[in-house]
C-alpha cells in the first residue's frame, strides 16, 4: 500500500506504520487489538434483528477483519489498499443507509451534491496525497453523514455521537504523530508498538458506532 505525497510511493501497509514488522506475524500487537474489536463487532452483530442494522454492521466487521489480515501479511502492489479503501466507502453507505431506513429521511438535493464532491476529492486525495488526507478525507465523509441526521436521534445517541467525534479526531491525530513522528519514535523505542495505539481508541469508536445503531 503506497501513497506519496504527489503519487502513491510512500506508504507501505503494514510496514510504515510505528509498530516493528516481525516475522511471522507482521504486527502482532496491532492484530491483537484488532481481533478484540473484531469480537466485539461480532457480539452487536448477533444481536442485531433488521437488515440494514446488520449490513451496516457486517460491513464493518469485513473492514476490521481486513484489517486484521493487513497488519498480518503484506501483499506486493496496492491491492490492500484498495480493498481496504473500498471497504471504507462501504462502511459511510451502509451508514447513510442505516439512517434513511431509521428515519424514513431521504437526504437533500444539496446534502447528496456536497456528498458527492466530497467522494470526489476523497478519490482524488486517495490517488495524489500521503495517508494523512485519506484519513482525513474519509473522516469527513463519516462526520458529514452524522451530522446530517443528528437532530434525529435520541440523546443518548447524542451523547454517543460525541464521544465518537473525539475518537476520530484523536485517531486523526495520531496517524500525523506517526506520519511526523514515527522515524524518531521507532529510534527511540523500537519495540514499543506505537500504531496499537490508534487501534485502541478504534475499539472505543467502532464500539460506541455499533451500540448507537445495532438495534
């Protein structure tokens, strides 16, 4: 997985981001991680009855599950990702799905303009720009789907919806402390599994998203 920052020349998924590449096991604390979300997407995914719950669920699941085998194996070229991507565009659709059928709310003319130009620019930083915008980008369109339907829901979905933004501006945060940092940091301790700890405050969102919407 490359992305530079004119072309896609420096980002190699797993092996640049801060965690020591092993050899069985490419990143094994960050598999670790991701397995115990894994579980816990599983659980809300039993749980839940309607269809378009569990798409949206299932989806994620996919995408962690994915993500797992990423940080276990690296596959030469930029089939990860690109699957890994596509499955991010998944993940917002099923959620602008979920809500629709919750709320019966198609989304505006201009909500759907905005959302595609977003799409735009996304594929566009997705071809030219380092792993920083992506993220960035796909934040965007997560927060914007949300945000568009929030006067919608319960308070105590509200109240899960914050803490969900603070989870993607902390994960925002760290991958440009990794993107910076990560050279210095893996020196300085070179062992110490530094990405883990984005896939920690993952467990924390992906957590909070399937709670707020499995039922």
């Amino acid at each position: 997985m490359s992305h530079g920052t004119n072309n896609k020349i420096d980002y190699t998924f797993p092996f640049n981001t801060c965690e020591k590449k092993r050899e069985i096991i490419a990143q094994p604390y960050s598999v670790f991680v991701n397995l115990i979300n894994c579980v816990i997407i599983l659980y809300f995914l039993l749980k839940t009855t309607k269809f378009h719950t569990f798409l949206f669920i299932f989806i994620i699941l996919c995408f962690e599950l994915f993500h797992v085998f990423s940080h276990s194996l690296h596959i030469e070229g930029n089939i990860q990702v690109n699957i890994t991507h596509t499955l991010s565009y998944a993940i917002n659709f099923a959620l602008l799905y979920t809500l629709y059928k919750r709320t019966n709310i198609l989304p505006s003319t201009l909500f759907i303009i905005y959302y595609i130009f977003l799409i735009i620019t996304d594929i566009y930083v997705f071809n030219n720009y380092n792993v920083v915008l992506q993220i960035f980008t796909q934040a965007l369109l997560f927060l914007s789907v949300i945000a568009y339907f929030y006067n919608t829901f319960s308070n105590k979905i509200k109240n899960n919806m914050f803490y969900i933004f603070i989870c993607v501006f902390i994960i925002i945060g760290l991958f440009i402390n990794e993107k910076i940092n990560c050279k210095y940091m893996m020196e300085k301790y070179p062992n110490f599994p530094f990405h883990a700890i984005i896939e920690v405050v993952a467990i924390m969102f992906f957590y909070l998203l399937c709670k707020s919407f499995y039922n």
